[in-house]
C-alpha cells in the first residue's frame, strides 16, 4: 500500500463475526505511519507537501477507505472512515469492495 496511517478501532469481522480490536491502513492525510484512535484530529499536509500526502479538504471534511486484515481469522476486508473538521468519527465495514485473501 505504500506509505499510510493507521487507524485503531474495535468491530465485527464481516468474515468470521468475531468482534476485534484491530488497525485500518488508510490514505488520509500528511502520510507518516502515524496512529490515530477514533476521535483524533488528522494532521493533514502543509506548505509544499507532494502527493501522496493530502492537504487539508474544504471544513476539514473528509471519506476514505481503509484495509483491515482480522487478528482473528487473518482475512482482510475493507471499511470506510469519516473524518468530519479534522476529526475521526466514523468507520464502517464497506460491503462493497472484496478483500484480496480468499
């Protein structure tokens, strides 16, 4: 996936149903390996940053996608992250993408 952040959360598997504390790598933001919990402020790139490092959005607001791999099962799926003024609010497991791992 190249460079990402990761972001801590608990949730059902959809592929097992086992209900884990896990991390999403996800494409938001000044791209450090960083990790973020539910409810953090993203720190987004400044001045001359180059992709694929992400500059501030319009109110701070913003969707992405994150990928999972369960500590239970070892199978990988994908969820959907909201970040609202800078903050982390919301993740959710996206159905409609498929994991790599069968």
């Amino acid at each position: 996936m190249g460079l990402y952040n990761l972001l801590i959360f608990n949730g059902e598997c959809p592929r097992c149903g086992a209900i884990v504390n896990t991390e999403a790598e996800f494409k938001m933001g000044m791209l450090n390996l960083d990790t973020y919990n539910l409810g953090d402020a993203l720190t987004w790139a400044t001045g001359k940053s180059k992709p694929p490092h992400q500059k501030r959005p319009f109110n701070g607001s913003a969707f992405g996608d994150g990928y999972v791999c369960c500590p239970n099962c070892e199978k990988d799926f994908w969820v959907s992250i909201r970040v609202e003024h800078d903050k982390i609010v919301d993740v959710k497991v996206d159905n409609t993408k498929n994991g790599y791992i069968k």
